[in-house]
C-alpha cells in the first residue's frame, strides 16, 4: 500500500506509534527498517513543498514491531547543524547555505524560524547560556564563601575546555542582542552573574566581602575568568591544562583575598 507524506504526517501527529515495516526518505536522508526512530517533524507547516515532492513512504502489512514517531522540529534541526558547524570552525563557519545543505533544506527555509544569521547565533549563544547556568544549578556548592566561588569558577572552565567555540560566542564575540554591562546585568537579564553575583552578595552581607557593587564585582571576575581562559585556548600559554586550571583558581584567589573585609 503506498501512502501519501501528508498521511505519514498526519498518522505520526494523531497517534503515538504505527505498527508496521517502514522505509522512510524524506530529503535524502533514509532510514532503514532497524531504525527505531524515524525523525519527523512535529508539524506541517514545518515541511517544506519540495521535501514533500520528494518524500516517498511504503508502509507494508507486516505486523513486525512497533515503531514510535518521535517529532523533531525543524528549528532544533537547524540549532544542531549550526552547532556542528561552530564546533569545528568557529563563527565564521556558520552560513545559512551550510546549515541548509546539512539538514537537506533551502536556505530560504531557514529564515522560517530565525530572522538572520545574527539570529541564528543568538539562539546558539542562548543554548550554550542555558547549559551552562544548568551545570551551574545541577551542582551543590560547599564550604565558605571563598570555596564556593572557587567550585563555580570550576564549572566555567570546564565549559570552556568542552566547548572552546561556543564559549567564545557566548563570551567574547560581538553579537546584536548580546547582554551588556551594567543595565542588563542589574536588570537580572544574565542567568549565569545572577548565581555569582548572589554568592558575592552573601558574602557582603555577612561581612566576608568588604561592602561594595556586588554586580561590579561579578563582571571584574568574569573579566578576569575570561581573559584567562581566552589566553589559553588562544595558545597564549604553555602549560598543561591542569597548570592552567590551578593558575586560573591561583588567580581568582588572589582577587578575592583582594576584596576581604
């Protein structure tokens, strides 16, 4: 029985699974009978008229196993392709063209789901912020104030050795939209100062810190975080990564000594 993309599309959003033996192409990418999770979108609108045109589905009567349809957005299709193309060759790699021809679209259809470029490593920039305040959220800091600004200092460092690239978007690279010190930073706009910025001011508080901008005081740090890192990954510094790593804490301990009551 030959069935029409639209019907594939509509059986996929209506119910959870469709019993049967399926040979899936959609825009060139095939997947084979032992593929357990066909990637389709979650909506119609989604898919483009000359990915339909393409797309061929022939379902057989064979009551084999049960395949479940997972829905795959579009727009998250596009972040991972960007992503990948970031990852091994920084911003500069990032095209629409590009990002286009790894997932099998046109790179008008692109536009769909983010305005530009700018827009596009936003979003990246956006994903990498919230992996990140993630990290720092999932981890329960321990000890004084010292120590624990020192485990969070940890975590940035570690984000930068896992993802050098992103962490330079998110960071260092110019990008319209980006926050910007002070206003966005005092306004709560930054998930990632918001945590530093509370520890400081728990410190301050408790008479740790001499009184002073807590707000001020983050971004000097995060200044000097990512002066740091940014030397390193640069090939400014010929050391190891673990001398890096207790140079970097050397650093900030040096700094928050500096600010003591």
């Amino acid at each position: 029985m030959q069935v029409t993309p639209f019907q594939v599309l509509t059986a996929t959003l209506e119910g959870p699974a469709v019993r049967a033996r399926i040979r899936l192409s959609i825009s060139g990418h095939r997947f084979g009978p032992a593929h357990p999770n066909p990637r389709l979108d979650s909506s119609l609108k989604d898919v483009e008229k000359s990915d339909i045109a393409r797309s061929i589905c022939v379902f057989e009567n064979l009551d084999v196993y049960t395949v479940y349809m997972t829905a795959t957005p579009t727009a998250s299709r596009i972040l991972s392709a960007a992503r990948d193309l970031l990852d091994r060759g920084g911003e500069d790699a990032v095209t629409m063209r590009r990002v286009a021809e790894a997932i099998g679209i046109t790179a008008m259809a692109i536009y769909r789901h983010y305005p530009n470029r700018e827009g596009l490593l936003n979003a990246l920039a956006d994903a990498g912020f919230e992996y990140l305040t993630a990290q720092l959220k999932s981890r329960k800091f321990s000890g004084t104030i010292e120590e624990r600004l020192s485990q969070m200092a940890d975590i940035y460092v570690d984000h930068a050795f896992h993802n050098p690239r992103l962490y330079e978007l998110m960071f260092l690279k110019p990008r319209i939209g980006a926050r910007r010190y002070p206003q966005d930073f005092k306004d709560g706009r930054s998930p990632t100062a918001n945590l530093m910025t509370a520890i400081i001011l728990e410190g301050m508080q408790t008479g740790y810190f001499r009184p002073d901008d807590p707000w001020e005081i983050t971004f000097e740090m995060g200044g000097l975080s990512h002066g740091l890192i940014m030397l390193y990954l640069g090939g400014r510094m010929d050391v190891t990564p673990q001398d890096f790593r207790a140079l970097y804490q050397r650093s900030f301990l040096r700094y928050i000594h500096g600010i003591r009551s």
